[in-house]
C-alpha cells in the first residue's frame, strides 16, 4: 500500500531532469509503481500509486501519448550523464548490445512486428504431415527494441534505447527506415563515455555486422562479436570460411579457460548475487583456440575458437562459439572472460520485464508504447542512482557495502520500498495526531479506490 507521495531522495534525482509540475507527479507516479507493483504494473496501478491522490487511469495514457520521444529521451540521458561524472576514465567499460521484443497478440497494434512464420510450412500442399496434429496458434505480435547496456568499471549499470519502426510504420511517419544493425551502430556512435575511456563492444551474431564494426572502428571502441558462419578470409575467389578452419587443429590446440562467479578482473560488471558467490558456486570451463587472422571487410583481427566440451585425442572438437575479436594484445582467458559479460544484458531483459513490467502494457498507440518503455528504463536508471548513493554512506561497515554492492534491481527495489513505507508510516502518525485526523485519513484512503469500487459511506 502506498500512502507516500515521493521517491526517497527523489528532490536529487529529478533536480538534473528540470521537470515541470505536471510531468513530475505523473513520472512520479509511473517510477512508484513500477518500483512496488512492477509485476503487476497497469494503468490503474500507476494512476493509483499514491493512494491519497489517486488520478484517472485515462490521465496515464494521455500522458503517454503526448510524452515526446526526445524528451523522454532527454531526461534518460541527463541522469547518464550525471551518473558519469564520478566514474574514472581508468579500466574497461563493456557496452553490450542486443534486442528485445514484447510480444502481444494482436495484429491491430500499431509498429508491429512478428516473426512467426506464415502459412504452411511445406510446399507441397499434398504432402502430408506425420508429425502430431497440434492445434494451429495465432500469430504472434510484437514491438522490438535495439538496446545498449554500458557497464562502467565501478559496476554502474546504464542503459540506452532505440525503438525498432518497421517499414510500413516509417511510410505512414514519414521517416527514413533504419535496420536492427544501423540502430545499434547509432547507438555506438552516439555513446556518452570520457574522452580516455577504453570500451570494448559485445554482441551476439546478429550484431556481426559491417556497420556495427565501423561504427566501433571510428570511435576507436574494441569489439567481440560471435561471428556470423558465412565470413571468409580476405584473399582472391574461392575465399575459405572462416569456421571452416576449426578443422585442421587437434585436442592439443585448445587451452582451458575457468570462469567462476565473483572472481577474475571483471567481477565488478558482472555483480554476482550472494546466493551465487557462498560454498556451491559453481564454475564453468571452456576450451578456447585463439588465431590471428586477415578476414574478409575487417581486416586483422583475433579469432577464437570456443567449446565447453573436453576435447579428447582423437577425436574431431565439436566448436560451439567463434569469436570475433579486434584487440591482439589481450590474453585468450581475458577475451573469454569479457565476452561473458555478454550475459548481463539478458539479466538487464529480465529484471526490466519481471520487476519493473517493461512488457505490461496493453495499448495500441506507439506512442504509449514508448513513453511506457522509457519511463521503465527510467525507473531502472533510478535503482542504479539510488545504489550509488547508498555504497558511501556504507563506509567502515564492510558487510553493508558488500550488500549493497552486489544488489540488482529486485533487491534495490525492495529497499526503496522499505524507505517509502517508512516516509508513509510517518505521515500517517503525523496525521493520527490531528484533530479529526482518522476521519480524514478514512476519507482519502477512500477516495482512492475506483467510483466502481467503492462502498457507500
């Protein structure tokens, strides 16, 4: 129950953001509820955040739709930036790069974008099928969205979004189209870091992409890709695949590489939970080759040949993952060690959607459904802001810093729940001690329950 009206330390966190009146209750409202109700979250729970001023669910979607894009973008980037101004130029910052969609079914929704496969699959109509005759789903739908997820050598989580708009979106808009791969290398390429940061690009093979390596290239960022299978050596025609090389080396090639929760040079990034870092950790082994190659449209760079089956003598190595690479100094270990960090942006997915309801929301615009996911990221960029402010108050208790340090965004949600129910505990007592104050107290608490719900006085 939300009996408060603010954030914890809300006052700092908004001052860069120069918000007006009206936006600061509604953004106010939107980051409460993802923070308690984020599961659940709606445009009822959002309009009803705080319970002593309730607000009209349709005001919510009013907000959003006439939210502009540029200006939410604004107020993300004006706490990007200011969370920037502690970091140290000094050690690696990881971006990493990837894709989400939020999946809805209906075909009425504005932008949207499916890759359900349509039709039969066979093409032949007479063919018959021996599988199983299951009962035929309806296409599913969606929004995509191509974001980045910057992790400073402190462990500061920050991240940057750009809406996929598909082809018939851009027509109708009247704006230039722009694929997966050329929103991410924008997203390089308009990256906020120091001048004397050394940032190092991940992505998966979808980011394998000649616009995402240039884009790297002119910033002077390193890059780790999963390599697309169809890239071949530089060279004349016939060029040999680069995969297919894998072939030629024996068992004694691959050299063992041992990553373990919360240890090694980036334990910082990765953030393990304490439920991961007690007696059962558990480690994983990979088998890497590394080689320097010429390929085809990069140009020099490491490639590293990856499996987390034992090679045996003997026998052919089953090579799961080839990594593109453009550092040649780094050790293999390094490379490898780094390239798992990959994994935090899928965390990053997951604590957005399950604990702040980035994909919980039931509308058709697209401009609600942009003003909705950046308000989310908002809200995540709050947590992230809240922790930062929280590890030096924690000084001389190392157990408490140690907590804090390794907190994601369910457990930072749970302590700004702790706190607004504490500041709401308070104004209740403050209130009880008026004259006349219970009845006042009945009224509102009330008045904030739905005209549809609510019982005859």
């Amino acid at each position: 129950m939300i009996l408060g009206h603010s954030l914890p330390r809300g006052k700092d966190f908004f001052a860069p953001l120069a918000l007006s009146g009206h936006c600061l209750l509604f953004v106010t409202r939107f980051l409460l509820a993802c923070l308690t109700d984020g599961p659940r979250l709606s445009g009822q729970t959002i309009a009803s955040a705080v319970r002593t001023d309730p607000r009209h669910r349709g005001n919510v979607v009013r907000f959003l739709r006439h939210l502009p894009p540029a200006t939410a973008d604004a107020w993300l980037e004006a706490v990007f930036g200011n969370l920037l101004t502690d970091e140290p130029p000094q050690g690696t910052w990881v971006f990493i790069l990837d894709q989400t969609y939020c999946g809805h079914n209906s075909s009425r929704l504005q932008n949207a974008y499916t890759t359900s496969p349509k039709g039969s699959r066979s093409k032949n109509p007479k063919a018959k099928d021996k599988r199983k005759k299951r009962k035929p789903q309806p296409q599913s739908y969606g929004h995509c969205f191509v974001c980045g997820l910057l992790l400073t050598p402190s462990g500061l989580r920050l991240p940057v979004c750009r809406p996929y708009y598909t082809q018939e979106y851009c027509a109708h808009k009247g704006q230039p189209y722009r694929k997966q791969t050329e929103l991410a290398a924008f997203l390089v390429r308009t990256l906020r870091v120091p001048q004397a940061a050394q940032v190092v690009v991940l992505g998966d093979t979808a980011f394998d992409a000649n616009a995402l390596l240039a884009a790297c290239r002119d910033r002077q960022f390193g890059f780790i890709v999963s390599m697309n299978g169809d890239r071949v050596l530089a060279g004349p025609k016939p060029r040999t695949k680069v995969a297919g090389l894998a072939a030629d080396w024996t068992c004694a090639a691959y050299v063992p590489v041992r990553l373990t929760p919360g240890e090694g040079r980036y334990q910082a990034q990765r953030r393990a939970a304490a439920c991961r870092l007690g007696l059962r950790r558990k480690s994983r082994t990979f088998w890497v080759h590394a080689e320097t190659l010429d390929v085809y449209q990069v140009g020099t760079a490491r490639v590293l040949y990856s499996t987390m089956h034992e090679p045996a003598a003997g026998q052919a190595v089953l090579v799961q993952k080839v990594l593109l690479c453009s550092d040649l100094d780094r050790s293999v270990a390094e490379l490898v060690e780094l390239y798992d960090l990959r994994w935090q942006i899928e965390l990053f997915f997951k604590e957005c959607k399950s604990t702040l309801g980035l994909d919980r929301y039931r509308y058709g615009d697209f401009r609600c459904v942009e003003g909705w996911v950046r308000l989310c990221l908002l809200a995540f960029v709050y947590l992230e802001w809240y922790r930062a402010q929280m590890l030096p108050e924690c000084r001389g208790r190392p157990a408490e810093q140690r907590r804090w340090r390794w907190q994601r965004s369910h457990g930072l949600c749970q302590a700004v729940r702790q706190d607004v129910e504490a500041e709401a505990l308070r104004a209740v007592a403050a209130l009880l001690q008026e004259a006349g104050g219970v009845e006042e107290l009945k009224q509102r608490l009330r008045l904030a329950i739905p005209k549809e719900y609510r019982k005859a006085s």
